[in-house]
C-alpha cells in the first residue's frame, strides 16, 4: 500500500512555486498529508579583505527571522484548512531540503525546477538536481510548470520500466499510488536501436528478437508485483521516447524509479534528468 503521510513542499516564493501549490494541495488532501512548508536563506557570498580566502559564506539571523514571518503569511488561501507546518532554515537549500526530509519522515518532496539562462530547456535547477540525487524519499518536480496543463489529481500515469531490480517494487508502488488517486495507469519501457541499419530483414529480427526478451522479461516482473497494467516496448532514444509516449497518452505524471538517479547500473539512470527536462508532465521519481 503507498501510503503519503507527510509532503515537504520546499517555497521560495517564486512564480513556479506558486503554480505548484495546486499539485501540493491534490495530493495532500487524496492522501491526507500533513504538509511541511519550508524556506531556506542560502549563504550570502562576500568578497573578503585582501589575504583571505577568496569567498565567504554568510546569512545573518535578521535575514532567517525575515523568511519565518513571511512563511506564516505564505499560502494560507491555497492550503486552509489543512495541516501545514512551516519552517524556516539557512545553509544550502539542497543539503538543508535532504536533511529536513530525513529528519521529519517526510514521504514524498514536492519541488519546482528553475532552468535560468538562454537554454532553459536544458536546464534543470542545481538545487533540484541535488535533492533528486541525494534524498531517499520520492522526489515530485516539474520543469517550466507555465508550459504545462497537467491535472493537479494525476488522470493517466505512464510508468518508465528498466527492468532493474527496482521495477518490482516501482510497480508496487505505481500500483498503489495510482489505486489511491483513482487514475489510470500504464507502463513502457524503451529498447534502444540496435542498429542503425534497421530496414535489413536481418536487423529487423535481432531487433525484435531484443523487444521479445524485453516484454518476457518486465511481464515476469508484473507478475511477481501483482500490478497488472498496459504495457509497451518501445525501440527508439529513452528520453525522447518516453517523453513523447507520455504525450500521446496526455499523461499527467511520469513516474521513474528512484535506483534511475541514484544507482550505478539502472539503465535509464543517466537518462533521468533528460525525461525531467524534456516532460511535457510532472515527474515522480520513486
């Protein structure tokens, strides 16, 4: 059973943080989470005098006491009435969001991503991207959230599958958030090409000689799951693919599994940045 006790919403009082709040406030009252509000003052970095080391980080008492009075007043339409602790810290927001999430038993990290520059959509926030590393809780984030209509209550979930040892428990826990939410679910994995000479009868049979070990391969791991959904072996590129199944769908969440990020071997690891980047949807990374 997934189960969403407690949702740390990290707020910088930004234009994505905002457009956010819907999808925190859906999932908050589908699972009846106690959310924790939280803001960090990053260090404030100086040039010091001449002979010392070249940077100093600080932030001053005035400047945490200024971000708990404007926590208190932060949100208070979007959320009433439900339960929200708000915290105020200062250090370095990645570090402080892990540690805050380690610390409160926090289920599930709901964050925006900021890409900033000429080339946004190759960008994903570093605070983002450390959290999505580091945390051991589900990780929620959406990039260029503007651009989205995703529904704040997930309709239609599409499941990215590897294979891994992960998946089994990925399932599970699809299975269950979908079953908690009342959407539907739908799971694809992505086959890389094995060639590029794929109109050659020959390549075209140890193509789908690999799709076949694929699918007997992810239906065994449904099976020990117990969570049956629609499943597709897609051959193409993983993020560009996955991405554009999710838009065909008109999914409103991708789910990923969290050993994509983390791990050594999980095949769609050095993929998982690129499917947040390049998602017309959220992504839930398990």
């Amino acid at each position: 059973m997934t189960t969403i006790n407690h949702i740390l919403f990290p707020y910088d009082f930004s234009e994505q943080g905002m457009l956010a709040t819907p999808f925190v406030r859906a999932l908050a009252c589908r699972f009846g989470s106690k959310i924790t509000l939280a803001g960090v003052v990053p260090p404030v970095w100086i040039a010091p005098p001449t002979g010392m080391p070249p940077l100093v980080g600080v932030n001053t008492p005035e400047m945490q006491v200024d971000l708990e009075a404007r926590l208190q007043d932060a949100l208070t339409e979007q959320f009433a009435p439900m339960t929200v602790e708000r915290v105020a810290m200062a250090g370095d927001p990645a570090l402080q969001i892990v540690a805050l999430a380690a610390t409160r038993n926090v289920d599930l990290i709901m964050m925006p991503t900021h890409g900033f520059g000429l080339f946004r959509a190759l960008l994903i926030g570093s605070v983002t991207a450390k959290v999505l590393h580091d945390t051991k809780c589900p990780v929620w984030t959406a990039t260029h959230a503007e651009e989205q209509r995703s529904s704040p209550v997930p309709r239609t979930v599409l499941c990215a599958v590897d294979g891994s040892p992960e998946t089994v428990p990925l399932m599970r826990w699809a299975g269950g958030f979908c079953k908690t939410i009342g959407a539907v679910l739908k799971m694809v994995h992505v086959v890389p090409p094995i060639s590029d000479w794929l109109a050659l009868p020959t390549e075209r049979d140890l193509q789908e000689q690999v799709r076949h070990e694929a699918r007997t391969q992810l239906e065994a791991q449904q099976e020990e799951s117990g969570i049956q959904a629609p499943l597709r072996i897609v051959v193409g590129k993983v993020v560009e693919t996955v991405c554009e199944e999710a838009r065909q769908d008109g999914a409103d969440l991708i789910l990923i599994g969290r050993g994509s990020i983390q791990s050594t071997l999980g095949r769609l690891r050095t993929h998982a940045y690129g499917i947040v980047r390049q998602s017309p949807c959220p992504v839930l990374s398990v």
